[in-house]
C-alpha cells in the first residue's frame, strides 16, 4: 500500500516556505524524475515512516511510474498526519541567520 497524506503540509518541497534551499528542491526532484519515484514528507520521516507528500502527489505524482502503478493496483491509501515538532522554513531560518549577522556587525 502507498501511503499519501490527506493534506498538505505549509512547508512541503514543493511551497515556498519549504525548509531546504531552492537549489536542493531542484536536485531532490530531478532525483525523484530520474528514479520514477515519489517525494516522502520529511514529516514521516522524521518518525521513520514513508508517506508520500500530498502535493508531490497532487502536482507531480501523474509523472511518477511509481504513484501511477499504485493508482491502477488501487494501492493508495490516504492517512492523516501526525502533529510533530513544527519545523522553521528555509526563508525563515535565512531571515534568522542574516539578523543575526547584523545584530553581530553593529
């Protein structure tokens, strides 16, 4: 069974408050093309699940062979999310570091 989240997540991969760099999205998901794969919420597996993000699923999961051969089997099963730490964006944590920057520089 391929498990998908429900919902989307504020800081999937693919928002624009995800948490790791532009450039590391890009790699990831060229990764996942290149292996016909899938992108799991960084959410599961940080409790060492493997569900897959629910907008990866919606906007990209057509172009996965793997999602498309679970979607005829009838092998997709959508879950809930558990409520975990919540994780500071990539934008946000940039924003953090350059004040403090600037805070050590005046």
């Amino acid at each position: 069974m391929l498990k998908v989240y429900r919902e989307c997540f504020h800081i999937c991969l693919l928002s624009k408050d995800r948490i790791v760099s532009p450039k590391r999205a890009k790699d990831l998901l060229n990764e996942i093309a290149e292996k016909q794969s899938y992108f799991v919420c960084h959410k599961a597996s940080m409790n060492g699940q493997e569900i897959v993000c629910k907008t990866f699923f919606d906007k990209l999961g057509h172009r996965s062979q793997m999602i498309r051969i679970a979607e005829r089997l009838n092998a997709v099963q959508f879950v809930e999310q558990n409520n975990t730490e919540k994780l500071k964006s990539y934008a946000s944590m940039n924003r953090i570091e350059k004040s403090i920057e600037n805070g050590i520089g005046n």
